[in-house]
C-alpha cells in the first residue's frame, strides 16, 4: 500500500506504515487433542484445511473448491469453513450441488472461542485476488498466526501476505485460479507434521515479535502524538519508550525454522479467476 501511495506522488514523510495486528494474549494455540470444538465436530481424526472469517468479493472462492473437489475422495481431508460473506451461503450451496461431502460450513464463532476456532484447523487458507493487491491486505493472516498454525495463500505469489510468509518460514503461496497446486501443497502438508509444526511455531513467533496489538497501538499513539500532541493529554507512561522500528523488531525475531526443502507450487498456467461464483459451475 505504501508503495501504491508513493508511486502516485504522496511523500514520504506523509506516509507511515502500521500493520494489522492480533491480540498475542486473546489468541493462543490449541492441541488438537484439547480442542472441544474439533471433538464437538467430528474432526477429530481428520486433516483439517481451514478457512476463518469473511468470505466476500476481494476473495477466491473457485481456486478453493477446486482443490477440494480435486481431494473429495481422501477421507483424512476436511474443507472447514467458519464466518460469512457475500460468497459464503453461495458456496455451501454450491458444495451441497457438486456433492463435496468434504465440504463443511459453520457459523462465525464466540469472540471467546476464537483460540479454539482457529485452531481447529492444521493449516489455513488465506486468498485476495491479485488485482487488489496493493489495496487490501487480509486481516485474518494475524489471528491464525496468533493461533499457530500454518498459511497457504492464493493470490499473488509476490504479494505482500506472501513475502511474510517466505520470510517467515511459516507457510507457502500459490496463483489464484490453480486448484491442482493448492491441492498439491495440502496433500505435501498433510504428509508432513514436522513441518507443519515449525511452520506454525514460526508463525506464532512472527506474530508476537511484529504484529502483536501491543506494538501496533503503541505505533499509533506515538504516530498521532509527533502529528499534534495534545498538552492536556499526557503520553502514556506505559508507552513512553518510542517504538521500536521495523528493522528492530526484525533484528529481535528469532531466526524463522527451515523444515526441510522449501515447499513449491505446481507450474500451471496462470488464470485469472472469475469475479462471479456462479463461474464455478462452468
């Protein structure tokens, strides 16, 4: 966004850059063993493939169901989908007509239980299509690394939610419109626990050295006080000291896991997908 700013002519002392963020103290991970609601659920013994949160039009539902209809035959995989949205009761509907038993849906979940929503899932899914780039940057990246658990990404792969990825070393991207490749990383994934751990330890790390909400409302008090400090507004003792830069905090994180060789997609042609659903049926 910064840079899409910058291009257009703003200054660069009149942009600054505060990420999203999620609660590190709201948020934790869940073993799958001590998680009610995946036992609540039937998942039990299951490789959860999780989407969480609005599924609307900045969104690729095809890619997705692609993917799934591509693994509808392996028992141990579950497409499970939590939240709303523009797309979300059209594509439970259009799951029940491909017949995607492996498909599941459920409502937005208690604020309270979002430490167990999320982390029913062994990976989650996160997609923007890629002419939003730039634009939107997807919230729900900071509330599944706060639950720990691994990221693939559908959109495009240079995008700014992959590059923390590859950073990071806690998940992988692929092209929005390749269901094969998606279906390929989840199968890779679903093969390998290690690495789905370290990737999800990675994340959780990411998130409490860079994007907990403690730094990110300790970056826009300090940014809104140097634009006009009010003198009958004391600066918080608690966020006296300045914030830390980016370069700092990346200096502080802990050097991320490689769990073996690097995970990559499939090469496929890439397709721009559709901004209708009703494409899926085509």
């Amino acid at each position: 966004m910064a840079d899409r700013l910058a291009s257009q002519g703003l200054p660069a002392n009149r942009i600054a850059v505060i990420h999203n963020w999620s609660d590190a103290s709201n948020i934790s991970p869940v073993a799958a063993m001590n998680n009610q609601l995946r036992t609540a659920w039937g998942l039990s013994d299951k490789f959860v493939v999780g989407y969480s949160g609005n599924l609307g039009r900045a969104h690729d539902p095809q890619t997705i169901l692609k993917a799934a209809e591509i693994l509808r035959h392996d028992e141990e995989i579950r497409f499970l989908f939590i939240g709303g949205g523009h797309f979300f009761k059209v594509l439970e509907a259009e799951a029940h007509r491909r017949g995607l038993t492996n498909v599941i849906f459920k409502p937005y979940q208690p604020k309270d239980q979002l430490s167990d929503s999320l982390s029913v899932a062994d990976l989650h899914l996160i997609s923007l299509l890629p002419k939003l780039e730039g634009l939107i940057v997807p919230s729900k990246f900071y509330s599944v690394a706060a639950a720990g658990r691994p990221t693939i990404f559908i959109g495009d792969r240079s995008g700014e939610i992959p590059r923390l990825l590859y950073d990071a070393k806690c998940g992988a991207a692929v092209a929005a419109g390749q269901g094969a490749s998606l279906a390929h990383q989840i199968e890779r994934l679903k093969g390998n626990r290690a690495l789905r751990t370290l990737w999800g330890q990675n994340a959780r790390a990411l998130l409490e050295h860079r994007f907990d909400q403690r730094l990110a409302v300790t970056k826009w008090v300090g940014l809104l006080y140097r634009i006009g400090p009010s003198p009958r507004v004391p600066y918080p003792t608690e966020l006296q000291r300045p914030a830390a830069t980016e370069g700092q905090l990346r200096r502080q994180m802990p050097t991320p896991v490689y769990g073996g060789s690097q995970m990559t997609a499939q090469k496929e042609p890439r397709v721009a997908p559709g901004n209708d659903i009703a494409r899926m049926s085509e």
